[in-house]
C-alpha cells in the first residue's frame, strides 16, 4: 500500500473515526489520572477533617504563651499603633513613673478612646493555669479593664475599683467572670490555631458530604444531637497534608437561623507554636449584626514561671505585676467549715485559706452583739420606766 493510500484513508469517514479513536485511547490515561488525583485529594481532605472533629484542641496542647489580639473601629496607622503599645505596656507595667508612660498614655487614647478598641492579653500556662486580661474604653472611665485569673488552687480578678479572690474548689459567686472563663479563653484561641473547628468537635461533630469547588472544599458537617450544620470551606494544603480553614457558617437546624459565621482573613506559620495560625478573622454572630474583625498581634513562648508571676495574686504590700497598685480588696473564698468569709475592704487579704474565724467574722459578731445589748438596754430601760 503506497503511503498516498494510507494518508487517503484516514481522510475518508472510517478514517477519521480511526484517528479520533487513537487520540481517545492516548489521552485516556492522562484523564484517568486527573480523575484518581481529585478522588485521592478528596479521601485526604475528608480523613483530615475527620480526625479534627474527634481530636479536639487543648489549652494544654499550646502552652507555655503569651497572645493580644484585638478588636473594634480602626484608627490611623493602627498596626504600628498597636505594636507600638503593646511593646510600651510590658514595660511600663506598675511603673507610673516609667518615662515611656507619657507615650504609652498617648497611644492608649488613640485606640480605645479614639478607635474603640478591645485588646484582650491571654497568658496561658495549661487548660486551667490562664489570665486573661481585657482592656477597653468606658464612656465614664470607670472599667478600663478587667482581668481575670485561673488556676486550681485559686482564682481572682482585678478592676480599677476592686479585687476580687475567690476558692475554686467550692464554686464561684453567682454572675461572676470565673466559671466561664476557661472556656472563653479556649474558644478565642480556636480561632487562631484550629480555623474555628473547635467548636464542632466539641460538639462530637461528623462530616456528612464533601465537594470540590475550584481549587477549594466544601464540607458539610453536623453535630451528634442534630441541634447545629455548619458549611466549611478548606484549602487543602497537599505538600503540609492538611487543611486551612477559610470560612464556617453555622446554623440551627431546627429553624435555619444563622448560629454564627466566620471568615478567616490572614493566616502564618507560627515558628512558636510549630502549626499555622489564624492571624486576623471576622466573626458575625447574627445575621443583622456588623461583623467584628479581630486581630491578633502577638504569639510568643513565655517561660512559666513568668506566667506564674503574673497569675500571683497581689495584696495591699505586693502590687499586680500589670496592673500595679492594689484597689479595695474583698475575698470570697471559703473557710475551713466551708462557709463564704467575704473581708471587709481595705483588710490584706491571708496567703492559704481563710481561717474559721475571719476578720469579717469577727466584725459580724461584734456588730451583732452590739446590737443586742443596745436592744436590751431598750427594753430594760422601758421596764424600769413602767414600774417606777
């Protein structure tokens, strides 16, 4: 056959089916490989996803660090703002006459009083070894800030009017900041070390359908009651083998109604804490409401023992390593009967527990049988009038 022939063959209709059959069985291949790719992609996704719904972060699992972040209006140049005062508020700490006050003061009224900000410093030595302190503007000034501290032998918080301690091994005073605190903590840093997720895994959540969408994944998850679903956009890392978590709307799936929705904005490798963090997200609780951006400035490793000192309770002698002097003092803690001894203000609060007789105590009883004996007196004198 001459080689017109052949090329003359191809050019009729059986030809050309011929040809077009050859390119499919060689381009086959490529296509099968393309499909076993995206199907492999998929199963890692999944098995990603999978396995932090059930091994849910700890406090623990971060610790020893230091984080701030940040919330509220912008203001001008507010990163250098921020950094700025964050550098300024380690040093000046219990130092009024500090020289860098004046500047620290100054910047200080460009975010909170000018911007409106909320800066929020954690300490985190262990899931119950955390102080959170929160700095914010008041219309009045009269609560710049309230901190709060945790550990298993103590608790108490600070304000400009006031400290307060109380024994977390016989419960907390009602409408108090320490029982949910913990927990408050541990839902923020969610946020900055597992892209939100937490907050299903806590609630023994499962996926129960995954897609791709362009060059992202598309998850639906559902909680074991049932009560929450929530859509959850990843971007799958192949060469780390996990995931970044760009966005999570929740719902209740009893009504529909948004449970919330969050969409992380700015991530980093932290070299600190050995993983990727969320370093600036939005968080929209209700579907009416302006979303809040917070940001988050610092992730450092702290010694414990600096974490320690600052978790020390201060007393009238001993200022608050952050904070500084001492306001009125009140301590909740319970006695050795397991009573609430409440100090009277301005009374240094003891080291340990309080001893069964307490200073209040012992002012309780002095008042009440002082008013007894005026009572007495009263009644004594009404009966020698009436006999007389």
């Amino acid at each position: 056959m001459s080689m017109s022939m052949s090329l003359s063959a191809f050019a009729c209709p059986t030809g050309r089916s011929v040809l077009l059959l050859l390119t499919l069985i060689l381009a086959r291949p490529t296509a099968i490989a393309s499909v076993q790719t995206e199907d492999s992609n998929l199963k890692e996704v999944r098995s990603w996803l999978d396995h932090k719904l059930v091994e849910e972060y700890s406090l623990d699992d971060i610790a020893p660090v230091h984080i701030v972040l940040w919330s509220g209006p912008s203001v001008s140049d507010e990163a250098s703002t921020r950094a700025r005062y964050n550098a300024l508020s380690r040093k000046v700490a219990g130092k009024p006459e500090h020289p860098d006050r004046e500047e620290y003061e100054r910047l200080r009224e460009a975010l909170f009083d000018s911007g409106g900000a909320t800066r929020v410093e954690l300490f985190i030595a262990g899931d119950l070894l955390i102080r959170k302190n929160e700095t914010y503007a008041d219309d009045d000034g009269t609560i710049p800030f309230y901190d709060t501290v945790m550990t298993p032998n103590d608790a108490w918080s600070i304000t400009k009017n006031r400290i307060t301690r109380v024994d977390p091994s016989h419960g907390f005073p009602k409408e108090s900041n320490f029982s949910g605190m913990p927990i408050t903590v541990w839902h923020m840093c969610g946020f900055i070390v597992d892209g939100g997720l937490h907050m299903l895994a806590h609630r023994g959540a499962r996926v129960v359908s995954l897609r791709r969408k362009g060059d992202l994944f598309v998850a639906e998850a559902e909680t074991t009651d049932g009560a929450y679903r929530s859509r959850i956009e990843v971007r799958w890392d192949g060469d780390a083998g996990e995931g970044r978590v760009l966005s999570q709307q929740m719902v209740r799936t009893s009504n529909g109604e948004s449970a919330g929705s969050w969409k992380m904005d700015e991530m980093r490798y932290s070299d600190e804490l050995a993983r990727w963090i969320t370093t600036s997200w939005f968080e929209r609780l209700q579907t009416e409401s302006m979303p809040t951006k917070w940001v988050v400035d610092v992730v450092e490793r702290v010694p414990v023992r600096e974490i320690r000192n600052v978790m020390r309770c201060p007393t009238l002698d001993t200022p608050d390593s952050i904070r500084g002097a001492v306001p009125v003092l009140f301590d909740f803690r319970h006695d050795s009967r397991g009573r609430v001894a409440a100090l009277m203000p301005g009374v240094e609060i003891p080291e340990g527990r309080l001893p069964i007789k307490s200073e209040y105590s012992r002012t309780r009883w002095f008042a009440t049988a002082g008013a007894v004996f005026v009572v007495l007196s009263l009644v004594t004198f009404r009966i020698r009038k009436k006999t007389m």
